[in-house]
C-alpha cells in the first residue's frame, strides 16, 4: 500500500516508524513532515487545509491510505472529503471530530448520557461569565470552547485569575468568536487512556500518562506534553472496566445513534481519583508525546489496526503489545511554550545508536547545508523501552547527554510519580 502521513511531529514520526515496519508498506509519504520523518518517508509541502491540493496529491501517487496525525484536519472535515472520494482515511468524520474540536459538544453529550466529568456552564459573553465566578468556589477551571492547542485552560484559585481568564477568551487570545466553558476543579492524578473504534465496536489500547507543565515537579505553563510513560499504574484494571462501561462504550452507542459513529483512535483524558475516573476531555488521535509510548509498545501491524478500524471488523484484531515499560522524554528550545529562538544548531544525534528500544523521534528538525536546526517548540523526543520503567529512563537520560545543543530544556523528572510507587 501507499501510505501518506498528515502531520508533522513526533507523533507523526513515531507513525512512521510503525508504519514503515509493516510488511503491507509500498512506499510512505509524509506532508510536511520533518527531517527525522524524511529518514523514512519521501516528504512534501502541500497545505493540508487545502483538501482539493492533498486530493491531486493523492491521486498523483496512488494513495491507498491516509493517516492524520493532527486534529485541525480532522475537526475541518478532511475524513468526509476524503471519504467521498474513496480514497481510504483513517479517523473521525467532522461530526464526530466536535468531540475534542467543541468543549461543549462533548459536555452535552456527557450531561445527556450520564458520563461522569465535571460539572459546566457555557457563556457567550463575559458579563454573565464573570457574574456565575462571583457565586463560585475556587479552583475553578476556564476554558476556552474550541481547539487551542492545549492552551485555552486556567486552572484559577481565585476570583481575580478567573475573570482575567475569562477576558482574555473573550479577547480572543485564543482565537476569533470562542465561547468559555467554566467547569468545576476535579482533584485526583490524571492518565491518558486511548481506544480503537470501527464505529460500533472498539478495542482497547494501553494507558499512557503525560507530562503537560513546563516545569518540575508539575508547575509553570502548560505545553503540549514534556513526556510520557506506559503503562500508567493509576489507571487499574478495576478503573479500566468503569471506564469502558460508563465513558467509552456510552460516548461510542451515542455516536453511532446520532448517525456519525465514532471511527479511529479516541483518547480519553481522564481524572482519577481512588479508583473512579471522570472525562476531563476527549482527544479524537493519537495524543502526543503519547503516541511515541505507544507505537514503540506496539507490536502488532499498525496497518492491520487501522484497515480493522476502516472496515468495521475492529473485534477480529488481535493487538499485541510488548511486555514492557516506555517512556519518552521531549526535549524543547529552551523559552517554550513561550518565545524561543528557531534555527539552532543540534549536534551529536549521530551518537545514539537506535534500536528496537530506543528511538529518537523528531518534532520540529530541518536538514539545512548538512546540518540538522531545530525549527520548532518541541523539537525530539527520546523513546525507550525496557524492563522496567526505572531502566526505560535511565537510558533515556544516558543518551540525551550525547545530544549536544545549546538550546536545549528537558525535565528531568519524567515518570517520577510512577518511580515513588516503582520497586
Ligand atoms: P484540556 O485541554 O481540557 O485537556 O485541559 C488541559 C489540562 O487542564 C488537563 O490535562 C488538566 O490537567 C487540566 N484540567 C482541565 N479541566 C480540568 C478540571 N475540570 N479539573 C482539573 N483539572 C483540569
Ligand atoms: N498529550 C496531549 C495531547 O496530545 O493532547
């Protein structure tokens, strides 16, 4: 098959990698992207809110299969268009897409259904916004209702923080007309929780947990996620079940009854609190740094996974799993998730010797006069596996000193939570 990759970081990479170890693999394509992706994809610029250029694309090199790693292509429809034109797609139409493209389309859904999370209001406009935070209790969480990259959440302790937060949406820091939802604060660790659908029935991945502040010890702005370990031990068996049978399986019959069933990888973001899990969201892919976690756990064809899913025959997939620990950390250009200087020099990538358990995959790396720059926030993320999760990022942190670039910021607490409790 001829496979073609949206996408353009390390999640995507780590695709790639999965990809490109399938036997049903003719060749790999990749828009945009990046140089690491280039080591196994042949990559191409083409604006991928341009459906009608990535059609031409598609035709042009004989495309079997499209795999979008992001969701701005998914929330903007790519699924229905591609779909259509019956060429193979995997993920979500753009109805299903709302479920993490509109905050308050996944609370509705939740209130309707009975699926545990917390506790909303939706505003259009900030006086009465502002009124609701006067009768409130604190923390209370603001968000902005619509994709943000991550961004659009407060986590406000009093009333002050809150009504900034609320101006600041309205303000449209986070882009033109968002409404705010204000949820109530849950308490409890968070893990991240990722299922296969076909529409009408799913299969279970593993768990994940990331890492989303800047900072040690869980403080500072949130990012896009500063690193990863599977499995996530809060997220239990006894966990797992309750959160099939009142989150997953609910969300999925739902979906379905509403004519647009749930197909490709939901990502539960989840906050458990002993042993009961509520929905903080719902990502509609592959989550990243998650997905580095995952596709080196993988062992099982990730095409399989995906024609199951496309198919509508998800029960006949037999997903195997390796039975070790991951981890990865993300190392960023030092000033993210704020200003940073782009085009910096990284040496010494050629040190690491990767293998079946450590890869280094790349998020934001152009090749330019033989050299590699790094271009973007988050910019490589180091993946191992191992035994144990202990030992998993012990090579981790060995390699990483290999890597030579002065505008490099890592954490260097990675998995610390799952290391107290790890014997
Ligand atoms: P979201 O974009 O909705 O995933 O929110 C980003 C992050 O904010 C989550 O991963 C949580 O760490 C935190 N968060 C969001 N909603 C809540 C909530 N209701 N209670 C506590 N923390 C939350
Ligand atoms: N790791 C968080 C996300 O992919 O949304």
């Amino acid at each position: 098959m001829n496979i073609l990759v949206i996408g353009g970081g390390a999640r995507e990479h780590a695709i790639c990698y999965a990809v490109h170890q399938s036997s049903k693999l003719s060749k790999l394509y990749a828009i945009p992207g990046n140089y690491g992706i280039s080591q196994l994809a042949e990559c191409h610029i083409v604006d991928t809110n341009d459906f009608d250029e990535l059609f031409s694309f598609a035709i042009k090199k004989a495309i079997d299969l499209i795999i979008v790693g992001p969701e701005v292509p998914l929330v903007n429809g790519i699924v229905d268009f591609f779909t259509s034109r019956k060429i193979k797609i995997f993920g979500p139409d753009q109805f299903a897409a709302q479920l993490e493209g509109s905050k308050s389309f996944m609370k509705d859904l939740c209130n309707e259904h009975r699926i545990p999370t917390a506790q909303y209001e939706k505003f259009q406009n900030s006086d009465d916004a502002i009124k609701y935070l006067e009768t409130q209790s604190y923390p209370i969480v603001i968000k902005a209702d619509g994709l943000a990259a991550g961004k659009g959440v407060t986590i406000a302790e009093d009333f002050k923080t809150a009504s900034i937060a609320v101006q600041d949406i309205f303000n449209a820091k986070f882009g033109a007309n968002m409404d705010v939802v204000i949820e109530e604060f849950m308490y409890g660790e968070e893990a991240s929780y990722f299922i296969c659908s076909d529409g009408k029935n799913f299969i279970s991945l593993i768990s994940a947990q990331d890492h989303k502040r800047i900072g040690e010890n869980d403080t500072g702005p949130n990012t896009g996620g500063m690193g990863a370990y599977s499995p996530a031990p809060v997220f239990t068996e006894k966990v797992k079940k309750q959160v099939d049978a009142e989150i997953i399986k609910p969300t999925l019959k739902a979906m379905f009854d509403k004519g647009h069933p749930f197909k490709g990888i939901l990502y539960a973001g989840l906050m458990i609190e002993n042993e009961k899990a509520k929905l903080v969201e719902y990502n509609i892919r592959f989550g990243d740094p998650e997905c580095q976690v995952l596709m080196m756990s993988l062992k099982s064809d990730l095409i399989d996974l995906i024609m199951y899913s496309i198919n509508g025959s998800i029960n006949d997939y037999d997903c195997d799993w390796y039975d070790e620990d991951c981890a990865t950390v993300v190392l960023a250009s030092k000033g993210y998730p704020g200003e940073f200087i782009k085009d910096t020099e990284i040496k010494g990538l050629e040190k690491i010797k990767t293998s079946q358990s450590l890869q280094v995959f790349h998020a934001a790396t152009v090749e330019s006069d033989e050299k590699i720059l790094a271009n973007g926030g988050r910019v490589l993320s180091i993946t191992a596996k191992d035994k144990s999760l202990r030992s998993a990022l012990s090579t981790i942190y060995n390699e990483i000193k290999k890597i030579d670039w002065n505008e490099c910021y890592y954490r260097n607490d990675i998995g610390h939570k799952a290391l107290k409790n790890e014997h």
